[in-house]
C-alpha cells in the first residue's frame, strides 16, 4: 500500500488495541511512538485514501467509548508527500549501540562489529525498540551484571516482567545458557516478541505468556528467579515491589527502568521497604534505571 494520508493523535498506552480493532476496517497500518512518562502513546494511521471527517470522529469515538476514555483526544489528518515512507523511516532508524549490544532494523544489513551482540527489532505495535533510554539502561545495567558474574555461575533463570518487543529477554538470553519467561497483558506485544525471538535465533530460551503479572500460576510455578527485569512505568513499579520480592531467588538482582529520574526515590524507597538495596543506577537523558539485590 502505498500510503498518502497520515491520522495522528495521542492515547494511554492501554488502549492502543482498542484504537487498532476500531479502525481496521479503513486498512491502514499502524505506527505507535515511546510512550511518555504518564503512558501515553504517540498513535499514526497511514492511509492510502482520504477518510470522510465524520467516519474519523465516529470510530474514534467508539474506541474511546470501549476504551473508557473520559476525554475523546485531539486528532489530525494530513495528506503526505509522494515519497516511499517505509524507505525514509528507515533511514532516521540506523543501528544504535548501547554497550556490546547493536540494536538493528531488518533495513541495516552491516555486519556488527566484533565482539558485537546483533539484535534485530523492527519499529512496530510492541514498545521495546531499544531507542529509548529505558530499554538502553537495562541493556547496560545487563552487560554489567555479566561482567561481574564469576566464571561458572551464570544466570539460569529469569523473568522479564512487562516483555513488550522481547528486547530484554533475547538479550538476557544472548548473554547466558538460561531460561527466561517473559510476560505481558497486551496480545499484540506478545506476537510481535515471538516474532522477534525467532528472528533472533532465541525461541528455544526465551518463553512467552500472556498473563496478569504475577497473578499468572505459571509466573509463579517457574520461579524464584535470580533476575526479574521490569521495564514499564513508576506507578505499576511500586506496585509490584512486595510481589518482586517474593519471586526472587535468594542473592537475586532486580532491574527496574520506565520511571524518570524524579521519581527514583519513590520508586526505591518502595523497595527497600519490600527488603531490597540500590545498587546502582544509570541515568540516560531525564530517565532512571535502577539496579536491586540482597537485603537491606
């Protein structure tokens, strides 16, 4: 499809399968940005006709009527130049580096450096490209965990909480002979991360579910977990610090990131209450990821 027409608007991050069923009948594709530090989500419809005003605002108002939303949010639709889209998002999409890892479209084709770690996410429906600073300082905070990892005694067990793309997983699972269990409510999440492990040759590690946190028995039946990678928002952090702890294997580490740096101290303080020490933090432009273990 050769798209011509772009329909933007902005929406809680919950909501982004909603918005996606209500408008798959103009058969458009779908374009979802970082979401901010509230869970909101930067949502694009490219389109290779022009839709009437009306029918836009009748399914937008649908989805928010499904949605619960008690504010139907600003849109706009524009018509676009005639160039090859795919060809120009691609080219403002080059492989970035954080540490070892080389996070790459299909578009890329370079070999990686060597020593490298090559992971392929394409830009899709799934957060976790490896562009945001978030998914960035867990890769670096995984990295370092390695390093200091003795000889012999690697990570065999872990549980990526709130999986999205896979992006962490496969990349616990590029550093370690382990098993990882990822989770995540949202469906689209999860088939886009089954795609990814098995373009990344991880399929065999890396296992995935669609489940409610840890109130899934399997979460539960697979664990203690020796690390628990959690990349999501603040709120839902805090929420689950008791849960986390209870999960964990004794010495086990926790990587928390999706919070800004003002919000570490309500993030941590959660933590130590639930039994876990800071260890270390990595701060990428205004976001925070932090580094738990032991006891405190």
């Amino acid at each position: 499809m050769s798209a011509t027409y772009c329909l933007s608007l902005s929406v809680p991050a919950q909501t982004l399968d909603t918005f996606e069923a209500i408008f798959e009948p103009l058969d458009g594709a779908i374009v979802t940005g970082a979401r901010d530090s509230v869970g909101i989500v930067p949502w694009q419809l490219y389109l290779a006709e022009r839709p009437e005003d009306a029918e836009v605002e009748r399914l937008i108002a649908i989805a928010c009527e499904v949605a619960d939303l008690a504010e139907t949010p600003a849109y706009s639709l524009e018509a676009l130049p005639d160039i090859d889209w795919v060809a120009e998002s691609q080219k403002a999409l080059p492989p970035i580096a954080a540490g070892r890892f080389r996070v790459r479209g299909s578009h890329v084709t370079e070999p990686a450096p060597p020593g490298a770690i090559d992971l392929l996410i394409d830009a899709n429906a799934a957060f976790g490209t490896g562009r945001h600073e978030t998914t960035r300082g867990c890769l670096l905070a995984l990295q370092d965990i390695a390093k200091k990892r003795p000889v012999g005694r690697p990570i065999t067990r872990i549980l990526d909480m709130g999986c999205g793309s896979g992006v962490l997983a496969m990349a616990a699972a590029k550093l370690w002979p382990c098993r990882v269990l990822g989770v995540d409510n949202d469906a689209p999440s999860i088939r886009v991360a089954q795609e990814n492990l098995e373009a990344n040759g991880v399929a065999d590690t890396v296992h995935l579910l669609l489940g409610d946190g840890f109130k899934d028995a399997r979460v539960r039946r697979e664990g203690p977990y020796e690390l628990i990678l959690a990349n999501i928002l603040a709120e839902p952090l805090c929420a689950m610090a008791r849960e986390v702890t209870r999960h964990l294997a004794p010495g086990g580490t926790v990587i928390l990131s999706g919070l800004l740096i003002s919000q570490e101290r309500q993030v941590t303080a959660r933590y130590r209450a639930a039994g876990l020490a800071l260890v270390k933090r990595y701060r990428l432009g205004e976001w925070s990821t932090l580094v738990l273990g032991g006891g405190v």
